[in-house]
C-alpha cells in the first residue's frame, strides 16, 4: 500500500467513522430514501431502475432522475452501494461457514454411529464366512471412505485439487 493510498483510507476512516450506507451527515430524508431504492435495486443498479421501483408516472421519473443523479454524485452512492454489497457478501459468507460447519457436526456423528454399528457387526461375525470378494470391497469401501473424509479425493474418486496445483486428465496425457 503507497503513502498515498494509506492516507487516503485514514482520512476515509476519520470522516465515515460508521457505515457508508448508512444516512450521511447533512444527507436529507429524500436523498437518503432515493439513495435506498438504488442500493436495494442489486448488483445491477443503476439510476433509472431505482426510480422506476419507486415511481410508476413516466413525466415524474423524468423529473426525478436529474435529482438523483445529482444525489448520486453528492453523496457518492456508487461506492456507498459497493460498501453494501460487500457487507451483505460477508453476512451470508459467515452465515454459509455456519452451516457447513453445522452440517460436518451432524455428519461426523451419523457417521460415528455408523461406525460403531459396523464395529459390532464385524464383532460377531465369523471370518471363515467372508469371501475373499467381500473382504476385498471392504477394504476398499474403507479406503475409499477414510480418503473422502479426510478430504483426499472427492466424492467422484478424483484427487482434490488444492490451491495452486495442476491436476491433469487423461485426456492430456502426452501432450
């Protein structure tokens, strides 16, 4: 980060001390509702789409986008709306950690109990009654099964791909 870059985010800090989309400081009821109606139009905001989910009268729409443009520039909704989304991007980012998390718990305990039922299965099961054929997909389906939860391979078998490895197809073997 450049000298200039620093101070340009510690002056930002100094005069936004609060969210960005929140009512500025001097920002009327109007502009802050019109800013609003922008801001909640989605990643494909624009000026014309806000007023248009607020006003359905064609000559007032007309009349209101000089003022909202002007609103836009003066209290810089472009960034302020940038802000949101990225606000809105964090919440359901953690939200989404949340119940992965959750899930992998749930998982992890149907799979224990799972494992213990089978654990007492092979208990009292006579060896000499397993096929050779049997003990090989066992051995197999465990593997394969310890590989997946520790997150060696996915589900479809294939190695996971970490970040900044290659992994290649068969299809371009030899090229």
């Amino acid at each position: 980060m450049t000298d200039i870059d620093k101070a340009i985010k510690e002056a930002k800090a100094e005069m936004l001390p609060f969210e960005s989309w929140e009512r500025l400081p001097g920002e009327t009821g109007a502009a802050f509702a019109a800013f609003c109606a922008f801001r909640d139009c989605g990643l494909d905001r624009n000026i014309r789409k806000a007023i248009e989910s607020v006003e359905k009268d064609e000559v007032v729409q007309a009349k209101k986008y000089r003022v909202w443009r002007n609103y836009s520039c003066q209290y810089r909704w472009q960034e302020r709306a940038a802000d949101f989304d990225r606000h809105i991007e964090k919440l359901k980012q953690t939200e989404l950690r949340k119940t992965i998390e959750a899930q992998g718990e749930v998982h992890r305990a149907v799979t224990g109990k799972m494992l213990e039922v089978v654990s007492k299965k092979l208990d009292t099961m006579n060896p000499a009654e397993l096929s050779q054929n049997n003990v090989t997909e066992w051995a197999a389906m465990a593997i394969k099964t310890e590989r997946e939860a520790a997150g060696l391979v996915a589900s479809n078998g294939k190695p996971e791909t970490k970040q900044g490895e290659l992994n290649f197809t068969p299809d371009f073997e030899g090229l």
